[in-house]
C-alpha cells in the first residue's frame, strides 16, 4: 500500500515538473522572440492569458502588463482583457492607466457594473477624484438602487470632498434602510463631528455602542468583531469630546479603547490620548503616552515630533514658573 502511494507520489512531482518545463520553455521562447509581430497571429491567446494569470500570481506585475498588451495586440476589442490589465496596473500603482483601460472596457461592454465599481474605487481611494468618484457610484445606484455598499462608498466621498451635509443625507439614507447599520451610525457621527456638531457626533456613537452591545447578547456576536467596533466607536466618540473640549471624557474613552487591546491601533490611540493630556496641560501624562507609542514604533515620526515640542513647552512652563517664584521672593 505504501509503495503504490509513494509511486504516485512521484508519479505526480513528474508530471508538474514537465509541465512547468514546458511552460518555462515557451515563455524563454516569447521572450527571446520578443513578441516579434511576425509570429503573433501564431501565438495562442489562451496561452498568453495563462502566462499573465501566473505572472501575476508570482507579483511579477511588469511581465502581466506585457502579455495582457500582447494579448490585445490579437484581440484589441476583448474588454475582458482591458479588465485584467487594469485590475493589474492598480496593483502596480499606475492609476491614470489603469482608469484608462476601465474607461475602453466600458465603451465596449457599459453595462459591466464591476468595471465601473473598480474605476470608482480608483478616482475614490488613489486619485483624490471625489467628483468622478461620486459620478461613478450614482450611475451604480441607478442601476441598484438598494446597493448598501455603494451607498456608503457615495457618502464617504461627499464628506472626504467636504461636503458634510450631502454625506449626512445618504448616511440617513442608509439608517433608513437598516436602522441598527452600526457603521453607518458611526460614519454620520464622524461627518457630524467635521461639521462641527459634536453633541449629534456624540450621540450616533452612543447609540452604535447600544447597538453593538444589544447584538452581542442576543446573537452572540463574535467577540473579536465586538471588540474591533467598540475600539472604533470609542475611539470617535473620544475624538468628538476632544473637539469639543471635554478633554476628561476624551481621556476616558481612548482608556477605554486600549484596555481592549486591538493589535495595531494601539499607537493610534495612545497619540490621540497624548494631545488631550496635553490640551488638559497634563504634560507629564503625555510625555508618558508618547514615550509609549516609540517603544510600540521607534521610528514614529510624528510621536518623535510630538514629544520634543511638549517637553519644550513644559521646559519653558517649569522655567516661567521657576522665574516668577524667584521674582516673588526677591520682593
């Protein structure tokens, strides 16, 4: 039994490592022929479309982006392939051209709702385009009009473009659809708090927590996800009493937040705890907190900042204070 698996075995390693000769050997072949146009009509399509899948399963991105061009030397009209190679050119940070192949493959095929998904995404989170960004998810919304995501992405463009009360409106929307959206609740309370009201900001926090806490005991929430929306919701909530000057109440929500302990966003909150110890003119706290963060990230660069100019500025109170107790005395 054991001899019949074990020629199997080899059997097997045999035959993946003639196929991946095979396949070693033909790709030298293209490459030293340079994709000569004279042997292009030769070139199997379906071979390229391989070579670029596993291009770019091995991050070899430069070397997909050739054979997907290659590939639609043969076949300029495959939006499938203007697809791929700018899925491809995003991954490789070349966003204008990854924009331009979504915008060809939806002259040929507009009706690819994902192909105008993945050009939203790309204005949306790389370029900075929040107009052609919104543009994009409204024509996506029409067609699904219920689209949550897409509902929420809309928003989170309108308040990153600084548009609060349009974000605020589609966030209602949202709350309309699902009332107990906890991420919702969150985002309006953080387009709330950049507009400046800080008592609604403070309340949508409030009720997310309510939220949260009502699922967790009803369907047993999973205790990590319980944790990641408490540390965030917490962590707004902080940033909320902050602007509006309760530098107390900040200082007990981002305590909060690091006793639960969520790997990664640690320093985060350490720094926001820092400036409202620091902004309370508790200097000795915030050195401490900022100390924190460096042993957490050394290279830090803004908690290095941070941490020089509040032990200046409490170097200049002590020696203020110092002077005017000399003065006094001397009267």
């Amino acid at each position: 039994m054991k001899i019949g698996i074990i020629f199997v075995v080899i059997i097997g390693i045999g035959v993946v490592s003639f196929i991946m000769f095979k396949i070693k050997n033909h790709s030298k072949k293209l490459q030293e022929s340079k994709f000569n146009h004279t042997i292009l009509p030769r070139i199997n399509l379906e071979l390229l479309k391989l070579y670029s899948v596993l291009y770019e399963y091995n991050g070899d991105f430069d070397r997909a982006i050739t054979d997907y061009t290659e590939a639609l030397k043969i076949k300029p009209e495959d939006y499938e392939l203007l697809k791929l190679r700018g899925v491809i050119y995003e991954c490789n940070g070349d966003f204008d051209r990854a924009i331009t192949d979504y915008t060809e493959a939806l002259k040929i095929k507009p009706e690819d709702y994902d192909v105008l998904y993945l050009r939203g995404r790309v204005y949306d989170d790389h370029k900075g385009d929040f107009d052609q960004a919104i543009a994009d998810y409204t024509e996506l919304l029409r067609r699904s009009p219920d689209n949550t995501e897409i509902l929420k992405l809309r928003s989170d463009a309108y308040c990153k473009k600084g548009d609060f009360d349009r974000a605020i409106v589609y966030y209602n929307e949202l709350l309309r659809i699902n009332t107990h959206d906890v991420n919702a609740l969150e985002l309006r309370s953080n387009a709330y708090r950049n507009k400046g009201d800080f008592d609604r900001a403070i309340a949508d926090c409030n009720e997310a927590l309510k939220i949260i806490i009502d699922i967790k005991i009803e369907s047993n929430l999973n205790r990590l996800l319980y944790d990641l929306y408490r540390n965030s919701i917490l962590e707004h909530r902080g940033r909320a009493y902050a602007d509006k000057g309760d530098f107390d109440q900040a200082i007990i929500d981002y305590t909060e937040a690091l006793k639960i302990g969520i790997e990664g966003g640690k320093g985060k909150i350490l720094k926001l705890r820092s400036n409202a110890y620091y902004l309370k003119g508790n200097y000795n706290q915030a050195i401490k907190d900022l100390k924190a963060v460096l042993k957490i990230d050394p290279y830090d660069v803004e908690a290095e900042k941070s941490l020089k100019e509040i032990r200046q500025k409490k170097g200049w109170k002590m020696g203020k204070l110092i002077w005017n107790i000399k003065i006094g005395g001397s009267k």
